[in-house]
C-alpha cells in the first residue's frame, strides 16, 4: 500500500486548497447572512451557485464518481484527500463540487443501475447541478437499520407501480430544487427471501400523491445547504413501470452498493472536519490567557491537542487502506475495513470536535465557531448509513466466524 499522492491527486488538491481559501472560506459567512434574507429559508443561497460555477471553472467538478463518463474517474484512493479537504466546510465545499450528499449516491446508483431513460432525464441534470434529488428509505414506524422492516409499499397496478408509505430524515427533500426521490419499499413482502422482498422506483417531487409534512431537525439545527431532512408521505403514488431501478427483488443490493461509497466518503469527509476542529483549538490555545498563563500552556490542553492529532493519523491511515482495498478487490473485499471506519471515525472525530467545544467555552457551543454544528453532524453519523451497533454486529460476526 502506498498511499503518496500521485501526479493528479496532487494537480487537483493544490487546485482545490486555493479554491478553498479563496472562495469557499471567505463565502461561509455570506451564506449564512444571504440565507437568512431568503424567501425560502430552504433554497440555495446566491453565493453557493457563484462557488459551483467556480468549481466548474478550475475543473473541480463531480470528482466524486469514479465512472470516466459521468465524473472525474479518481479512485478511492485518489479522491479521498480531496474529500477529506472539503470536509473542513462541510457545508459549502461539497455542495460547490457538485459531490454532495444525498446527491452522490443517488448518482452512483442512476449510473450503474438506471436504464438508458432514466439516466437521461435524471442522471444528466443532477451531474449538472441543475437540480436535487432525494433518498426515501428511513421510517418512523419501524427499525429501518433492519431494511427487512420497511413497510412502504410499491405495488403493480398494470402499466403502473403504487407507492404507498411514510418516511423521514429524507435527506434534500425540503430544497425547493428537488426534484426527484429514489424510493425504496416493498414490492413482494411475503417473499421467502427477505433480501429480495424490496425494490427502489423513482418518483418525481411533483407526482400526485406526495407530501413534504415538515422539515426534521438534527440535534437543534436544519441542514439548509443540503436541503434538509424531511418527513415525506406517499399517499398512492402512481408512477410508471419504467421508474422501477434495476429490477424488482434488487433493492436491497442496490442500497448495498449504494451505501459503500456513500460511508468512505463520509470518513473522508469526516478527517477534514477532526483537522479544522484541531486548528481551531490550536488558534484559540495560543490566544487565550487562563490562570496566569496561554490556554497552550496547560497541561490538559496539550493532551487534548495531542491526542487528537495522533487520532486523526490513525483514523486517515484506516480510510485509506480502506479506499486502496476499494480500488483493488472491491467493496466485498473491503467488508472489514468498511465496516471498521464506520464505527471509529465519527465517534472519534465526534470526541475531538467536543474537546474543541471546551476550549472555545461559551463560544464552543454558539453560531460565531463552526464548531457545534460540526459536532452535530459528526454525532449523527453514528445513525446515518446505519447505526454503530449494526456495523459492530456485522463486523463482530465475521470475526467469530473464523473461531466457529
């Protein structure tokens, strides 16, 4: 494993670090004021759509997907560094290179499993960043980090599929720009094999039948810039057969496949965000005065500084060989690795961004640092994509399977 930047991961983070000090820094307060003076407290601030012009303009646009045709064709291993540089303003950067989610993942999955229609009408706008899309899967109603749980239905009408069900935490759906949800329920549900009980179908926001009931808040704050987390109920949906994605029976694969980049990505993210957090509390440790002496002189203090630091070079080197078994033998191969990332990354991450919020005091917890925000959505990747326990269970697993 070699993990040195090759010649184009490095062209691109020297262009992506300028971008960010020149454009995207300086916007994180301008967002936020144009945001507030918006009719619709959920569109996109002007300055974002001046960041992803930008971006478009230094090349610096869909570097996510691997796939040469729609996207950047970085490998894991590549695109993790670049990753891990917009997770320092979790929400500009990657909503400016177009690799923001839900959005990603629901890309990934139009190309690899949409039909030839599908891509057109919505693949192509979303890899222009002309419009949103939403991911329906979570349910208030049952445990759907068991996905054998949902109970949304999609059923056969003739030439129709019939959506019917309730969602929440519905990632992008308050954007007024969302225009399409990957749904994914039920379409056989006394099927023997509770893996092929499920299917996905696109329904388009506009379609009869759909309701946005409210925004869902995240430990006190609403993600405007990603389009928020709603509770979406489809009352009979009516769309046609040709929205089914893949095949009926193939919605858990689907997630599968969906949900393995969509974590890395998240740890790499996740790095960016332990490193501002690090820097912050480096700056204020040096400019604060405590007890007779700089915050930076204090004992506890350098212990959270140098625990953090040796935390964030475990945490890097686990992602990477985890993005390099991605590259090389695929997501299966990559089980432990992925599974293993997804259990320490945001909890440790979580843990230094907290010992940050101490060091600022009053300011640690306020809108002034970015930092309680940062907290929150790295608390709440313990839930997103699955739940720590379901990873440590699978993980678990396979380890004793080796011992039975």
């Amino acid at each position: 494993m070699d993990f040195a930047f090759d010649a184009r991961t490095e062209e691109l983070r020297g262009r992506l670090l300028a971008f960010m000090d020149e454009h995207v820094y300086p916007a994180e307060a301008v967002a936020e004021e144009q945001r507030a003076a918006l009719a619709d407290p959920w569109d996109t601030p002007p300055v974002v759509e001046e960041l992803k012009a930008e971006a478009r303009r230094r090349g610096l646009w869909n570097v996510f997907l691997p796939d040469a045709e729609y996207g950047a064709g970085l490998t894991n291993v590549q695109y993790a560094p670049l990753a891990e540089i917009t997770g320092r303003s979790p929400q500009l950067a990657p909503t400016a290179l177009n690799c923001a989610a839900p959005d990603t993942g629901n890309m990934e999955v139009l190309a690899q499993f949409g039909t030839e229609e599908q891509r057109k009408r919505w693949l192509q706008p979303l890899l222009a960043g002309e419009i949103r899309s939403a991911f329906a899967m979570t349910e208030p109603e049952v445990a759907s980090s068991d996905a054998t749980n949902i109970e949304t239905r999609i059923e056969r009408d003739g030439d129709d599929y019939v959506v019917t069900g309730r969602k929440w935490y519905i990632s992008g759906a308050m954007n007024p720009r969302c225009e399409i949800f990957i749904v994914m329920g039920k379409t056989d549900p006394e099927g023997a094999d509770p893996r092929r009980q499920q299917s996905m179908v696109l329904v388009p926001r506009e379609t009869p039948g759909v309701e946005i009931r409210r925004a869902m808040r995240v430990y006190g704050y609403e993600d405007h810039y990603h389009g928020g987390h709603a509770e979406v109920v489809f009352d009979g949906v009516r769309v046609p057969a040709a929205n089914i994605v893949g095949e009926e029976g193939g919605g858990f694969a689907i997630a599968q496949a969906r949900l393995g980049p969509g974590r890395i990505h998240h740890c790499m993210r996740l790095i960016g965000m332990a490193e501002r957090a690090i820097e912050l509390m480096c700056r204020r440790a040096v400019d604060r005065t405590a007890f007779g002496k700089p915050l930076a002189g204090q004992g506890v203090v350098q212990e959270w500084i140098a625990d953090s630091r040796v935390a964030v070079e475990q945490l890097r080197l686990l992602v990477l060989k985890t993005a390099w078994l991605m590259d090389t033998v695929g997501n299966r191969g990559a089980h432990t690795e992925i599974q293993a990332i997804k259990i320490a990354t945001p909890r440790t991450v979580a843990d230094i961004i907290d010992k940050a919020v101490q060091l600022h005091g009053a300011g640690g917890v306020g809108q002034d640092f970015p930092l309680a925000e940062l907290w929150a959505a790295a608390r709440t990747l313990r839930l997103a994509d699955g739940p720590d326990e379901v990873h440590q269970r699978s993980l678990a697993r396979r380890e004793l399977k080796r011992y039975r």
